[in-house]
C-alpha cells in the first residue's frame, strides 16, 4: 500500500523567517568580545545546534577555559542580543513562499508542524503572526537531545498524531536534515545542494515548493 502524507514539519529559523541571520549576528558579537575567530562559514556547523551545543563549538577555537557557570552567563548574553534582533519582527519577516505553502496545506488538511530547538520559537512564530496555522509546535524545553538526534521530529510527529512515514520535514540546516532522515522522514532541504546533500529534495527557497509535485514524488 501506498504511504501518505499527512503531516508536514518545519524547521523555523532560516526556513520561515530569516532568523538565522540573526543568531550569526548574536553569536557573531559574543565571539568578538572574547577574542575567537567565528565568521560565516564557522556558523554554518552551528546551525540547527542548540544555544550550548553552539557556545560548545565557538569555543572550540578559544585558549580559555570557561567553567560551566561562565558558559551559562555566555548563553544568557548571546539570547539578549538575539532578541534585541528579533524585537521588530512582524508578518512582513515571512520568507518569500511561506504563506502560500502553509494556505495549500491547510486546503488540503495536511497536519502543520514545528520542530525547532529554539527556545525563542513560539515567540517568533507570534510574531510572524502565523501560530494559528500550526497543530502542534515542539517545545525546545522538553527536548534532551537537540539535532542532529532526530527527538525533535520523532516528538512533532507524536504530538501530531501521525506515523513517522506519513511525514515531511523541512530544513535549512544539515544538522536538521540529518535529524529528520535519521527520524526516517522525507527531507527537503532550503538552500545550498553541497550542503544539504542528505536532503531528497533541496530547494532554493519555500516559493519553489509545490505540495502536489512531493505528493507524487515521495508519497
Ligand atoms: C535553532 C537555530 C540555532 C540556534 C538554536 C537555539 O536551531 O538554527 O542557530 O542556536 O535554534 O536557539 P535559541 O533561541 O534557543 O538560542
Ligand atoms: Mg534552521
């Protein structure tokens, strides 16, 4: 028998608003401060990666050790910048696609979800002003092992009420895609094919995702 899609999860930062760049930013400013090399292409490893798992790997580069305190207070520093970024988002902070693809779900009745480790994401998504849109959104609090580990999407999926199989998840970062192929999931990738080269599908952005072509391709 055929399988089916009924459900479509996805990645928030850099997939549904351009928060990423945001995070570059904070982290960005924080590696600055302390003296450690950290530039755009360092950041790609860092996305999908939660706030310590991110501070873990910046600090890969440093001379320094920091006790785990220290690295709390880090934390906390970098979310302060981040939300001084995110402060001004509204719907208009769409990435280009994304209204369309979540309107031709809800026609087709296809489950809406959100996996993101971002402790911030209910708080962009409101934002965004598209919570309404979501039936269920992963809380980052409640996840112990961010991705790469596929929990996130497992967790979504179960909170969806549908099989893994009946899903599709989308990502922007190689840590995500490889979360949801490891959850045993159909992945799109957004962006770059060199990176995202897990990804069954990789698009340039959500304008180029087309719900009935992945139906026929993967379903
Ligand atoms: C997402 C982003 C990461 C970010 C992580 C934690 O996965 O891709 O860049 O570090 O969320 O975000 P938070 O808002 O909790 O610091
Ligand atoms: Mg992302």
């Amino acid at each position: 028998m055929r399988k089916k899609l009924k459900a479509v999860i996805f990645d928030l930062d850099g997939v549904l608003t351009d928060t990423a760049s945001y995070h570059y930013k904070g982290w960005k400013r924080l590696a600055d401060e302390l003296n450690i090399p950290f530039d755009e292409k360092a950041n790609e490893n860092l996305k999908g990666i939660d706030r310590m798992g991110s501070l873990n790997k910046i600090l890969e580069s440093s001379k320094c050790i920091y006790s785990y305190e220290e690295k709390l207070a880090l934390c906390d520093k970098k979310n302060r910048y981040y939300q001084e970024y995110i402060k001004g988002i509204t719907e208009k902070d769409l990435l280009i696609g994304v209204n369309k693809v979540l309107i031709d779900l809800k026609e087709k009745e296809i489950k809406i979800g959100l996996a993101s480790v971002s402790k911030n994401a209910f708080s962009v998504v409101e934002k965004l002003m598209i919570v309404d849109y979501f039936d269920y959104i992963a809380d980052a609090n409640k996840i112990l092992k961010g991705k790469p580990d596929p929990e996130i999407f497992m967790t979504c999926a179960e909170g969806l009420g549908v099989k893994i199989e009946e899903c599709l998840g989308i990502e922007d970062a190689a840590a995500g895609v490889t979360a949801i192929k490891r959850a045993g999931m159909i992945a799109v990738g957004i962006g770059n094919k060199g990176i995202l080269q897990e990804a069954d599908v990789v698009l340039e952005s959500l304008e180029a995702f087309d719900i009935n072509e992945m139906i026929e391709r993967f379903f």
